[in-house]
C-alpha cells in the first residue's frame, strides 16, 4: 500500500484543526459514491463526536477519521501542537 499526502494545513487552535478537517471531509464526500460518503456524512453533523475530537486535541492527543471507497482510503489526521506528526 502507498500512502500519497493530499494537504496539509497549520491551525492556529484545535477548533480551528477540526474546522479544516470538517471542509476536507465536505469535499471528499462530494466525490464519494453515496453509499460511502454516508458515514462522513453523518461524522459532518455528529456535535458529540467533533467535541470528542476537540477533547482529544486539547490534551495532546492526536484525532483521526478515516473514509474509504473501494480503491482509496482517506485519513484525515489533526496533530496538536508540538507532537510528531
């Protein structure tokens, strides 16, 4: 398997980390055939799940959500500050 980075961004804050992961995901779910857009979809409206992330990236801990079609696997990573990457 060959991992190719798409992007990359420098935030400024966690709410800001998790803001760029929520446009990634709009736009990665736009390309997606229905059926596996669904769960980043519904990750797109799931308050609960984004207060997790902003938790984690608050604490030092690094948040991840992962999307896939058939082919592609898409990981979208926030790191908080000072941790490698």
């Amino acid at each position: 398997m060959r991992s190719i980075a798409l992007g990359s961004h420098r935030a400024a804050s966690p709410r800001l980390a998790l803001r760029w992961i929520r446009e990634r995901t709009s736009h990665i779910t736009d390309q997606l055939d229905t059926a596996y857009a669904r769960p980043g979809r519904h990750w797109l409206t799931d308050e609960p799940e984004h207060e997790r992330a902003l938790a984690y990236l608050a604490t030092g801990t690094a948040y991840q959500l992962t999307l896939h079609d058939d082919s592609t696997r898409y990981v979208l990573v926030a790191y908080p500050r000072g941790a490698a990457s």
